[in-house]
C-alpha cells in the first residue's frame, strides 16, 4: 500500500512539473527545479538530523551560508593583489595567534590534570579566554584594517578552484561547524536544542555578514563560477539559440547525479546496522546507552553528517544563482521551508523528504505569480463595482506564500501527521 502512494504521489508531482513546462516554458521550470533539487538535498540532511536521531535544529539558515561561502571561497578567482601583498602574512600572524589562544585554553580546560580544583579549573579557563581574546584581536585587527584599506576588491578572494570543489568545501565547512555546535549542544531536551540552534545560526549569519575581509558581507560577491558552461560560454561556443536551456539542464543533471549518489548511500546506511542503531537511540537513548551505545557520539556523528549534506545543497544554491548575499539569507526562506518540506513529505523517509523538497519549493515558487494574478482579477472587478482597487497587489500577493505554507501544514498535520510518505521499517510504515 505504501509503495502504491509513493506511486501515486511522485505521478502527482510529475503532472505538476507538466503543467509548469507549459505555463512557465521548459526554461522557466528547469530553473525551479534546479534550485527545488538543492532544497531536496537539504532537506535530505535535515531527515538525516531529525529523522534518523531526532536532532532538532532550527539552524539550518546558519549551515546553508557556510555552504554558500564554501563554494565562494574555494572557487571565485585568485585576487592576485591580495597576495601580492602584506595581507597574507598579517593573516598568518592572526592564524598563529589563533593557535596560540586555543592552545591556552585547552591547557586550562585539561588542568585538572596538573592538580587544579573545580574553582581554581573555571578561574584557569576564564583567564585563558580572555587572554586568546585579546592575543587574537591584537593580530587580526591590524590584518582586517589592511586588507580592506589596501587590497583591491577589500577581501582576500577566491582560490580559483573548480565549484564542484566548492560544494565540497561547503559540506566540510557546515560539518566542521556543526561538530563543535554538537559537542557544546547536543544532550540538551529537544526545546533547548533548538532555542541553541536558533542562536548559533544568527551567529555564523552576523559573522559572515560582517567579516568583509573574507566574505566581502553585504557587497555580496559575484559571479560565482558555475560547475558547467554558463549561457553565455554556450553562446559564444555557437549554441547562442539554445545557450539558456541547454546551460541549465545541464546544471540540473549534475544536481540530481549527487542527489543520486547521496540517496543510495543514505538509504544503504539507514536499512542496514548503523541505521538500526540511531533509530533505537532516537526512539530511547536511554535504553541504547544501557547496552553500550556512545549516545552523544552517535548524535554528532549523525547531526555533522545532516549538517554537511545542507553546507552542499547551501553550495549549490549560491552556485546556481551566481552570488553571495549574507543579506539574503533569512530563517523563514532557509529554514521554515526546509521544516515545512520535512513534515509534509515524512521524516525517517528519504524518499519523503526529497518529494517534500520539490513539492513544497514548487507551491513555494507558484504561489506568488497566482495569488498576484487572483488578487489583479479581484482588484478589477472591485474597481468597476465602484469599491475601490486592492492596494498594494504585489506585495500582498508575496506574502500569501506564507499563508499557503501553513495552510499546507495544517492540513498535513491533519490528515497526514507522519506525512504524506511516512517512514517504514522492515518495510512496513511506523506505527503510530
């Protein structure tokens, strides 16, 4: 029965996608499902995280923008006048420092090794942040002034390599990341997780938008090269008529090739041993340390490898649009929508999340040209009844996307509450 609705739900989206080829044109839906394939790639890390370990964060926007400045800072070109310059010693200066500061605090962390008590440990470690502190400013201040004063283009650039190292960085940059979140964070009650999560994403989201000198911040940096020909290397190569779709068609296999690849790896994981155990410990972690299970590291194991997975799909999608916006990125377009596409496709289930993933950035998409459309007719007739015209249509018409989105989720929460492909164990849906 199961198999029957996941027949019958992708038949569903792939009529969608038909009627979008015809009312779009093929080059305006590939496009939407381009940037809908990215979104099912995060939303597959987050199925990962919530899903498979019952990890709930609430800041993916955080992990999608270092995906989006790991592309950027492995594959926009080399700024020669940075490195012809003083820049790259300050900033090595500022790396020694850095070194030097985590050093300190390490040491101060590990004193009671050397004797120390727990008051003596905390006055130790205080000291220690403190002096990394003030250690690490008195370098990178200096390098920071420098560098936007004096280099051309006020950052440090790129390393010119190729995107698909980009998408690559993106994910170590989010595991990274993710992995100090999660020896800090996770052991918290679900609620604090989130309310952590939450702040955490807000960080990266101020650091990123402010450290100029490596990510140029809100003057966005642009054009971020793409992982295949462009429109406009088609055109110029005599593919000038047919440049725009053949570039994002193109961009659109690659996408759904690491889609692809990262599905059958999940789904090999998640029905075999390792699966097996971080489904017991997101059922009772409890019981699955009593048998000997390393709770807390199998809960970053899992919530690096959700983070990574989203530190990709964040990559792809700063590569498809070509720019990066720290200004851009907000929590209800990166992270409720990727919420959103997880409960309505099924957590615990690949395949849910990445119908989730389409479904839900295509309503997304469409829900703004036709509610505009139905707010323009009413707004007409309105007007010839003598009631007056609907003041501001495009505007208002933006904002029903986030009416459709709850009323989407109300009525999955009601008549789907597992989702409309719910997960299945040993081949049979759970229970409720």
């Amino acid at each position: 029965m199961t198999h029957i609705r996941e027949f019958i739900l992708f038949g569903v989206l792939a009529v969608l996608i038909g009627i979008l080829v015809l009312w779009l044109s093929p080059v305006g839906t590939i496009q939407i499902l381009a940037l809908a394939s990215a979104y099912a790639l995060i939303a597959l890390g987050l199925n990962v995280q919530w899903g498979y370990g019952g990890l709930f964060n609430f800041g993916v926007m955080g992990f999608l923008m270092l995906g989006g400045f790991g592309v950027v800072f492995a594959s926009y070109p080399i700024n020669e006048s940075f490195w012809g310059s003083d820049g790259p010693m300050l900033l090595g200066r500022a790396a020694i420092a850095a070194a030097f500061g985590a050093v300190i605090i390490i040491a101060a962390a590990k004193s009671e090794k050397f004797g120390l008590g727990k008051r003596s440990r905390m006055f130790a470690l205080v000291v220690a942040w403190a002096v990394a502190y003030i250690v690490y400013r008195s370098q990178i201040d200096p390098a920071v002034a420098y560098i936007e004063g004096e280099v051309e283009q006020g950052f440090v650039g790129g390393l010119g390599l190729h995107a698909i190292f980009g998408w690559a960085l993106g994910g170590v940059f989010a595991g990274a990341v993710a992995y100090v979140i999660g020896k800090i964070c996770l052991g918290l009650r679900t609620d604090y997780l989130a309310i952590a999560t939450i702040g955490i994403a807000e960080i990266i989201r101020a650091l990123i938008k402010n450290m100029d000198w490596l990510t140029r911040g809100t003057l966005t940096v642009s054009p971020v090269p793409w992982p295949v020909p462009t429109q406009a290397d088609l055109a110029a190569s005599g593919l000038e008529d047919l440049s725009l779709i053949t570039a994002r068609s193109m961009y659109l296999v690659l996408t759904l090739l690491v889609i692809v690849v990262i599905f059958l790896l999940l789904q090999r994981a998640y029905y075999g041993p390792w699966g097996r155990m971080m489904r017991a410990i997101r059922d009772n972690h409890i019981a699955a340390g009593s048998m000997g299970k390393d709770v807390k590291r199998r809960q970053i194991e899992i919530f690096v490898l959700g983070a990574a997975l989203m530190g990709i799909g964040g990559s792809i999608l700063t590569t498809y649009v070509q720019i990066f916006d720290p200004g851009g990125y907000q929590p209800i377009n990166h992270t409720f929508i990727v919420w959103v596409m997880i409960i309505v496709g099924g957590a615990g289930n690949n395949l849910g999340a990445l119908f989730g993933g389409v479904f839900i950035y295509i309503v997304w998409t469409i829900s703004d040209p036709i509610a505009e459309f139905i707010f323009r007719n009413l707004s007409e007739f309105s007007d010839g009844m003598g009631w007056g015209a609907i003041p501001d249509v495009q505007s208002r018409a933006l904002q029903m996307r986030v009416f459709v989105l709850g009323l989407v989720i109300t009525i999955a929460l009601r008549y789907a509450p597992q989702g409309l492909i719910p997960e299945r164990i040993g081949g049979a849906k759970a229970e409720d």
